[in-house]
C-alpha cells in the first residue's frame, strides 16, 4: 500500500518555466512532509519541507504547497534552471514515530 | 556541516557472502536510518535505529539485519547476499522528530552494491 504517490514518473520544462511537481498522500495522520532532490550515484539532499499546520512554504526559487483537504502537495520551482534536472522525492511523516515514508520520484529534466 | 559518511560507494559481491555496509555520522543525532532506492520504487525502509543498541523493522527488513554499538555509526549487514538484493544502499541520520531543526533526514552518498 503506497502511503505517498508520485503519479508523474517525468517531467520536461524549458528553462526559466515554472516546474510542478506533485505529490499525493493517503495517511491523515502525515503532519510533516519534506521534498528531496537527488543527482545520479549521491545521495539526496534536503529542500524544502512544510509542516501541516501551514498551507505554503517558500524557499528562494522553491515553494511547497500542502492541500489537506486534498492530501495533496505540490513543489514549484520558478524559473527553473539546468541545474536543477533531478529526481525530486517527497516524504512524509508523523508526530510520534520515526518514520519517513517516500514516493517513487519523479525525473525533471530542464531543457536549455 | 552535516556529514553522514557511507563507507563504500561500489561494492561487488558474489551470490552468498556476508556484506557489511558501515555508515557514521558526525552530528550527534538520535535517529539512523538505512533505506534501499530502485527505479519504479522510490526509497525503502529497511531499518532504523532511534538510540545505541536500538533498532526497529522498516518496510523491507528480509534478508537483512543492523548493528549499532556507538551513537555516531549504524552498520547494515547482509548475511548471505541475493541478487534480488543489487540496490543503492543509503544511509541517513536525523535528530528526533519535532525537536530540533525541522525534522530533516540527511543522507549519505550511497553505496551501490552488485549481487552476481
């Protein structure tokens, strides 16, 4: 039973266009979500997260969006760069438990 | 900084040997982890650990068992390797969950393991 859902196993976006990527969850009780980018052969790195008290978190050029009524979170990334063709995870977790539970990812290329 | 250091980044092992995956991590967190990413399938839990000599099943723990004598290093051992067990193995840290920073996972550089 995958808890969180990428649907979009890809993503092309012309460089300087906003990217969307989207992110489904089922579990109520996720009051924690994180978004991860990830080059070939390195490990993820962190970036941006939203706590489900808040519906909008912005970082620089990312901002992450959280729907509850939806569970549903979307990261955008305006404009998009080059540099930022990735796979981008999402994860979510709860209070009280240790656990990150991750979607499947989805490949962004950004073309120049 | 934040270092979380996996000890090989390639490995090659034949069908049946024991692996050992060894991670340390310099920021004296509570919590490591060991996930698994495969295409079509995102990161996988196998195990975690939230204290020394402490551990908890993850999603996927078959086949696999952890080890942690010290705060700062979790070792992922696998005692006779499967070919169904080639992956990228991860390693990441965190502090406790709501307490400190944001919760964040940081991650290790990974260790690609082939299983012939």
């Amino acid at each position: 039973d995958q808890q969180v859902k990428q649907n979009s196993p890809s993503l092309s976006v012309q460089e300087g266009r906003i990217s969307i990527l989207n992110c489904d969850y089922t579990n109520s009780m996720f009051d924690y979500f994180l978004w991860y980018k990830k080059y070939p052969a390195e490990g993820p790195t962190f970036l941006i997260s939203i706590s489900s008290i808040k519906d909008k978190n912005e970082d620089g050029r990312f901002t992450v969006f959280l729907n509850k009524s939806a569970k549903h979170l979307s990261l955008h990334i305006v404009p998009s760069q080059p540099g930022d063709s990735a796979v981008y995870f999402c994860a979510a977790s709860y209070s009280g438990t240790y656990k990150y539970i991750f979607g499947t990812g989805t490949r962004l290329k950004v073309l120049a | 900084d934040v270092k979380v250091t996996q000890s090989s980044r390639y490995l090659v092992k034949r069908t049946g040997e024991k692996v050992f995956l060894e991670c340390v991590q310099d920021m004296d967190h509570e919590n490591m982890f060991w996930y698994r990413q495969d295409p079509g399938l995102g990161l996988r839990l196998i195990y975690f650990s939230y204290d020394v000599k402490m551990k908890e099943k993850g999603d996927i723990p078959e086949g696999y068992s952890v080890s942690r004598e010290k705060k700062e290093r979790f070792s992922l051992i696998l005692e006779s390797a499967s070919t169904n067990q080639t992956s990228m193995y991860l390693c990441a840290s965190s502090y406790l969950l709501g307490t400190k920073n944001t919760g964040e996972l940081f991650f290790g550089e990974g260790s690609r393991l082939t299983v012939l």
